[in-house]
C-alpha cells in the first residue's frame, strides 16, 4: 500500500498536478478544502504528510499558526506549506510549518524533501523508475528518456525541461515557470533561451517518435502530450 499525502487546496486544477507528480514517485493522495478535515487526517494518523496550498488571498498560513499548536494536534506528520512568492519569511515562521516551497513549484525539490524526511520517519516508498506513458517514458534514476524503450540523446537541460512538462502532462508551463524549474540558480534567462532549447527537444523527440510530442500555447508556453 502506498504512503499517503494529503493535499489541502481549493484549486482542483493544481491538486491534479501535484497528485500526478506524486502518484508517479509513489504515493496516493487525497484532496481536502478544509483545514480541520485535513487535521483530523493527522490526528487519525491516516496520512505520512500534508501539503498546504497557501494561495495569496487564503489565510491558512495564519489559521494554520493557531491550530498546530493546539494540544489535539501530537503527530510527527510533516506539514508543507507551499507559497506565493510575495509571502514574508515571518509569516511561515508564525505557522510553525515544518517545510515551505515557493511557487510556481519545483517537483523535484518537492519529492526529495518528502523522500529524505519520510526514510527518516521509517517510511517506505516504493520510487518507480519510470514516468510517462506508453511510448515515452523518463528513467528518473538514470536521467534518460525512452522512446519505445530506446535512449533518446538528450542534453541535461532538455531533459530537465521535459522531466517538468512531463510532471503534468497536458498542463502548459509558463516561460518564467520552465526558467525557475531548470534554471534555479541562475540570476537570469532570457525567455528566448527557452524557445531554443524546446525547439532542439522537441526535434529530438519528433525523430525518435515520429510525432509531436511538445505542443506551443501561443501567448502562454509549452505543453507535453503523452501517449496513453
């Protein structure tokens, strides 16, 4: 049975990315838009963590300050608290959350936080190899994409540019989202060095698969369509 995450959000759209990401490291999620739902989760020891959606206009981060504090609330759960950018430090630190993640989120940084701190906790998550779907997969332990379980040569960006489109495939991802995901530290990218790096990947995959795989938004990004 797989480790279970809850994730407290009243935007669908957005829990529907992160339970793909989250399905594809290992684990099962279930979807809350109440705060005392997902406390009573912790408190009947049914979930190993909580993700907190943390929109600009929700005040979870403040109720959230109050209530895990409260003496009903004895758990060793992990609570994540994921942010706007525009978040002051002082308010995560009144929340007395144990992780937070500004958004637009990187999943990799995400997935690595809940593995190190849930192998700590003596859980276990059974990580697959693989995402992706029929003809396109990733082998995440060895960084390569397949397709139809052939290598496909990519560069360390490239891959890490559909690594990202692929943690929600469909969903488009925004110029400045696809910078901030793989290219963390870099102070900054020019929105056309994205553009040249998808049109080499997206070559790439055309070769290898004889179909377009990276669809253009026109005005908003890029999208991957897998094959099921």
């Amino acid at each position: 049975m797989k480790p279970c995450i809850a994730i407290l959000s009243t935007d669908a759209d957005y829990y529907l990315m992160l339970s793909y990401v989250l399905d594809a490291s290992g684990y099962e999620t279930v979807l809350t838009d109440e705060l005392d739902a997902a406390l009573a989760l912790i408190a009947g020891s049914k979930i190993v963590a909580l993700l907190v959606d943390c929109q600009p206009e929700s005040s979870l981060l403040s109720d959230l300050s109050s209530r895990l504090r409260a003496p009903d609330i004895e758990s060793d759960v992990p609570v994540v608290a994921l942010v706007s950018a525009g978040v002051r430090y002082i308010e995560i630190l009144k929340a007395e959350v144990d992780e937070s993640f500004i958004r637009p989120l990187k999943p990799e940084r995400l997935l690595s936080y809940l593995h190190q701190r849930l192998n700590e906790s003596g859980v276990a998550v059974s990580r697959p190899a693989y995402a992706g779907a029929s003809d396109l997969r990733l082998d995440a332990d060895a960084r390569r994409a397949l397709a139809n379980e052939k290598p496909v040569a990519l560069s360390p960006i490239e891959f890490r540019i559909l690594s990202t489109l692929m943690s929600a495939p469909g969903r488009v991802f925004g110029r400045p989202e696809l910078i901030e995901a793989v290219w963390p530290q870099a102070n900054f990218v020019d929105p056309r060095t994205v553009d040249v790096h998808v049109a080499r990947l997206r070559r790439s995959l055309h070769d290898a698969l004889g179909r377009e795989v990276i669809r253009t938004v026109r005005g908003q990004g890029y999208a991957v369509d897998v094959k099921g």
